[in-house]
C-alpha cells in the first residue's frame, strides 16, 4: 500500500484550500532550470567514496529523483540533512526547522512503532505545487501529506500553524511513513494511531484536541455514532479524525501502548475483525460501544 494521507491543518493550525497550476516560477527560464537541478543534485551527493557509508543514501537518491520529476520548482531551493530526513524546499530557514522537526518526530516513531526508515520531505512555494508534487493525494485542507517515503508540505497552511502543531503534523506524516504496508488498514485506524502518536507529546488535553467534537456533543449535534469511515472524513473531517484520534487513544488507555501497535499491525496482515479479536478479545460493535462511551466522559470533562 502507498499511503496517501495527511492531517488537517487544524487544532492547533487552520484550514487551507489549494488549486493546481504550472509549477515553474514566473521567468524561469530552460538553462536556468537545469541549472539549478544540477546544483541540487550536487547538494544531495553525499559524501566521497572514501567516507563511510552513508545512512540518508537511499533517501538522498530520491530527493534527487524528486528534483529531477519537476525542476522548475526548486529555484532558490536548499537542501537540510537530519538524522531521519532530508529536506528540499525553500526558504531556507524553514526547510531547517523541517529537518530538525523531523528528527525529533523520527524519535517519538522511532519509540512508538519500533522503527523509521526516514523520509523526503518536500517543501515547495506554492499550495499549487504542493497539489502537483503530492498527486495523486490530494492536499486541500492539509498542512502536509505522506505518499510513500515522500512528505509533501502545503506552505501556506503549515506556516500557520504553532509551534506544537507543525511538531505534531510532521509527526503524524512520519507515522504514515513508517506504517506503510501492502494491506490497507481501516481509515480510523490509520489516521487514528498516526494522530495519537502525532499527539502523543504535546501536552493538549483532550477537549483542545477534539475541539469540534466536544462542541457537537455539548450541544447535542449527532457525534460518536460509528468509527469513522471515508465518507465521514470527506463530509466532516475535523470530526472524522479527532473521532478516530480518541479510538486509538481508548484502545491505550485500556489495553496499553504496546496492544494498540500490535493491532496496527495485524491490519496489515489480515481483516480488521480478525485482528481486532486477535489482539484486544473484542468486536467491532464491542469496540464502538466501548470507544463511544469512553469518548463521550473524556469529552465532557473540564
């Protein structure tokens, strides 16, 4: 399976639409285009066939392939290395911040999952070349998207959000990352278990978090029917994944971290229920139950 998902850019962050147009920048001419691919390609060489082994190799040669899909984006580009990604965009003070931010999210997988073989993260201009970079995901709403070992940032979206939020986002895609598999699990589940981990350190309680949520079940607005499946994350997806987040965050506190991987990853391997028997002793409609009355107590606290 290639992962094709992200995370709405919301609590703490916004929502963001985006377009599709040409990628090149305005005046960018063939010579200067290749130019500037050749450069880049420099910039991602690595290092000397006498220096040792480089662990980011595999990654560098997609950063490469990447510039190479569409050079005319990447005018004015630089290049970050960290210890679980490499990073290729503009400007330059944010793709160092992105590579810094990915190394911490690296450790939080890292711990969680077991293990991350580390990503490309691209970080163009515009909304539009984000669309065209990420395709055939789609980004309009989102602050970034994973397809395959590759995280796409929609710029305008991510500026805006906090510290916390860009941490948690970078966090959430390098879970899509490392979960990757040939099976494709429930959406709740993978958009679930990459928010709880994406969430897993940032000291937002839980009515910060699902904020929409608490709001529709303080007033009594149908919520916490079923786990959210595709149509509720394409109607309502603000709901849809603080819905799945609480889920996954159920599953924890009542089985432990470690039960909750394991269902994950027995997704991978074989139907939802099985798994869910397998693994935790329940149903789905054991676990909706459970999960919809435990989120409406952590929903109504103060």
């Amino acid at each position: 399976m290639t992962v094709t998902s992200g995370v709405p850019a919301c609590a703490p962050g916004v929502r963001a639409g985006a377009g599709r147009s040409r990628p090149g920048p305005a005046g960018a001419t063939p010579r200067r285009i290749a130019a500037v691919a050749v450069a880049l390609a420099a910039l991602l060489a690595g290092p000397a066939a006498a220096a040792p082994p480089d662990p980011l190799r595999a990654l560098r040669l997609d950063a490469r392939a990447a510039v190479r899909e569409h050079p005319g984006m990447w005018t004015g580009a630089s290049v970050a290395r960290g210890e679980r990604a490499v990073v290729v965009g503009s400007p330059r003070p944010l793709v160092a911040e992105i590579a810094a931010l990915a190394g911490r999210a690296g450790s939080t997988v890292t711990r969680v999952w077991g293990g991350l073989g580390g990503a490309v993260v691209l970080v163009p201009r515009t909304e539009e070349q984000a669309a065209v970079l990420a395709a055939p995901a789609k980004v309009d709403g989102l602050a970034a998207v994973a397809t395959g070992d590759r995280v796409t940032v929609q710029p305008a979206a991510f500026a805006r959000l906090s510290a916390t939020g860009r941490l948690v986002v970078m966090t959430h895609e390098l879970t899509h990352v490392a979960t990757a598999g040939r099976r494709t699990v429930p959406m709740w589940l993978m958009e679930g278990f990459a928010d709880y981990v994406g969430y897993l350190d940032s000291g937002l309680p839980v009515r910060t978090v699902a904020a929409e949520l608490a709001a529709d079940v303080a007033a009594g607005r149908a919520a916490l029917g079923g786990l959210p499946g595709p149509a509720d994350f394409a109607a309502r997806p603000a709901q849809a994944y603080e819905e799945a987040w609480l889920a996954c965050r159920y599953i924890a506190a009542r089985f432990g971290e470690p039960r909750l991987v394991a269902l994950y990853r027995a997704a991978l391997r074989e139907e939802i229920g099985a798994a869910l028997r397998e693994e935790l002793g329940l149903t789905a409609g054991d676990l909706t139950r459970a999960w919809r009355s435990w989120s409406r107590e952590q929903l109504a606290r103060t």
